[in-house]
C-alpha cells in the first residue's frame, strides 16, 4: 500500500483521497534541517505514537509506542542523538513530543535520514494531526478523522511517496 503526497494538499491511498498539509516552503530533494520543507521520496512507515491520555491505542499493524511526558526528538546537528526518540532531560536541542496542542496525539515516523542518519538533512518528519492543515514544518499531517481511517488502510510495509 502507497501513501502518496500528489501535492501540497492532496493525499491518496488507492481510491481515497484525503486532505493534507505539508512543509510551510514545500516539497525539496535538498532538505536542510529547519528549512520548513517536506522530503521529496519514497519512504517506509516506522512507529507510531500516541498519548494514551487523550486517545485510544490506535488499531494498526504498525509498532506501536506510548508517548511520555519525557518524549522529545533531536534536531540538533551538533548531536550524535539526531534524528532519533530522546528524553527532554537530554541537553541537545529538540522537540518536545507531549505537546499542549494536539498534533502530536498521533503521529507516525516518516523513515526519513533514519537508517544511515546525515546530519543536517532533516529530522522529527511525522504524519501527524491537523485541525487547520496550516503548513508544517516539513512534516505531513492530515485531520484526525482521516488519520483514524489512514490507520485502516496502511499495512506495516506500507510506504509514503512525496513528490
């Protein structure tokens, strides 16, 4: 099953089509760590995390993972931890996964630089929630509503094509 990210608002699984939003500066083959643009590629989907305390666990064949207080992600080039899960106690720059807002009450890892990780081409890409499809900062997110249905539809070698 594909994932597929036609453009800057459009996103298809077979015949389903679903409202999307990507990076504030679009779609690049380049991507630069904070430079607001979604990865262009094929990617693999990896974990995906929720907030128990505010969701149910999510019916996937994904791996799954409970989010904690403590859950960040490392975006600082400078760190032999980037682009990987983190404790906020880490002293790296990071994002805070267990947000006040609600994005991140799902959201799955986009494998993007996390096999053979490069340092300054990007980190933290999700498909994660939306409640206005305002522009991301180069991750994917859709509505919850569609991301409840995206769960159904997605296998666990399901991929996510941008472009």
């Amino acid at each position: 099953m594909i994932l597929e990210v036609k453009n800057k608002d459009t996103l298809v699984i077979g015949e389903f089509k679903f409202k999307c939003s990507v990076g504030r500066n679009g779609i690049t083959k380049s991507k630069i760590e904070g430079d607001g643009k979604t990865p262009r590629g094929v990617f693999s989907l990896g974990t995906i995390y929720w907030r128990k305390d505010r969701v149910r666990k999510p019916i996937t064949k994904l791996n799954k993972s409970v989010l904690s207080k403590n859950d960040a992600w490392c975006n600082d080039i400078k760190s032999s931890l980037y682009n990987k899960k983190i404790s906020i106690f880490n002293k790296v720059n990071k994002e805070k996964l267990f947000r006040k807002d609600n994005k991140y009450d799902y959201l799955i890892v986009i494998n993007y630089n996390t096999k053979r990780i490069v340092k300054n081409i990007g980190s933290a890409i999700f498909l994660h929630l939306t409640k206005d499809y305002k522009k991301t900062a180069g991750c994917v997110a859709v509505s919850l509503k569609d991301f409840k249905i995206i769960l159904k539809l997605i296998k666990k070698n399901s991929k996510i094509k941008i472009y």
